[in-house]
C-alpha cells in the first residue's frame, strides 16, 4: 500500500508539481486521477471528515464554479460540499493528499511537501 494517496488532475501543473516534489523525495504514491474515476459518496465524505482545513476550501471557485451560477456562501458546511463533488468532481480543489487519515489540499505546494 503507498505511503501518500494524491487525487491528482494531469491538466493541472500544480498536481504535476507536486507528483514530482514525491517523486524526488522517494515517496510512495497511489495516483487517483479524480476525474476519470471520480470518488464515491462514501469516499468523499471520509476525505472531508478527515480535511486539514476548512471543508469550502475543497471546492474551487472558478469559471465554471461561476458558470453554474454557484454561491460560495452555499458550500461552508460538508453534506453540502459532498453533495456538489459528487455531481461535479472537476470542482474539488487539488491536489488532495491523503497520509493515513489526515487530508491536505497540496495548494501551496509547501502544504503537500509538508506531508511527505
């Protein structure tokens, strides 16, 4: 079983970055590509139980958040964050790690070097 679980986007350079920054320093990661196999219900609500932080920091409030005419204010609480991950997976912040039960959002990247 790898060491460091990273729910990993290949589109996006900080996910690539920090893949690397394991990479050099002798991680062992398992690769979620999130978007091609989304986490189920259960798994998203164990990674925003178990979320260093705030849970409406694991929703990205981009372009298309914003094209969905979505309101920050709506996705403070979990049951709620689960709910539009689950329907909308390209809305989850990343990278996300995951180190025995603890969640961190690799944004900075001193964040997820942290955790190796």
């Amino acid at each position: 079983m790898a060491e460091l679980t990273i729910y990993h986007n290949p589109n996006c350079s900080t996910s690539k970055n920090v893949l690397a920054l394991a990479a050099d320093a002798g991680v062992d990661v398992e690769i979620v590509q999130y978007l091609k196999n989304p986490p189920s219900r259960e798994r998203l609500t164990w990674l925003v139980e178990h979320l260093d932080g705030p849970v409406s920091d694991l929703v990205r409030k981009d372009p298309f958040f914003k094209e969905l005419g979505l309101d920050p204010a709506d996705y403070t609480e979990p049951a709620a964050v689960v709910d539009l991950l689950e329907e909308y997976p390209r809305l989850m912040q990343r990278p996300l790690l995951v180190k025995g039960n603890r969640v961190v959002i690799g944004r900075p990247k001193e964040r997820a070097t942290a955790l190796f």
